[in-house]
C-alpha cells in the first residue's frame, strides 16, 4: 500500500475499516484456495493482501487505543 492509500485508510471509520477487513480475508482466502489448486498466476497478490490486512488491522489498533485514552 502507497503512503497515499495509507493516508486514506486513517481517515476512515471503524466500521469501514471493520468491512474493508472482512473483504480482504476473503479475499486472501480465495487467493489461497486458488494456489492449491495451482490456478494462481500472480502468488505475489497472497504477500499483498497480507500485508494490507495487517496495515488496516494496525491502524484499527491505534484508533482503538487512541479511543481508550
């Protein structure tokens, strides 16, 4: 993700954040089940998806934290 999109994901709420993660799991699931079944062309997009999940799911941490605070 570009420090742009980055940007993008901050200013969103928590409940959108909320779906953005459940869309990228699935995501991420689809990409897995199509690797095994050797279809994937592009097995770089699992390590992308991955590494968006953990982005969002990090700046969801820091709003939740910066709410308890």
């Amino acid at each position: 993700m570009k420090k742009q999109q980055l940007a993008e994901i901050r200013s969103k709420s928590s409940s959108e954040l909320a779906q953005m993660t459940a869309d990228l799991a699935a995501k991420l699931t689809t990409a897995y089940l199509t690797k095994s079944a050797r279809k994937l062309q592009n097995t770089s997009m699992i390590k992308n998806f991955r590494r968006d999940l953990a982005q969002i799911k990090t700046v969801m941490a820091e709003k939740n934290q910066e709410s308890k605070s």
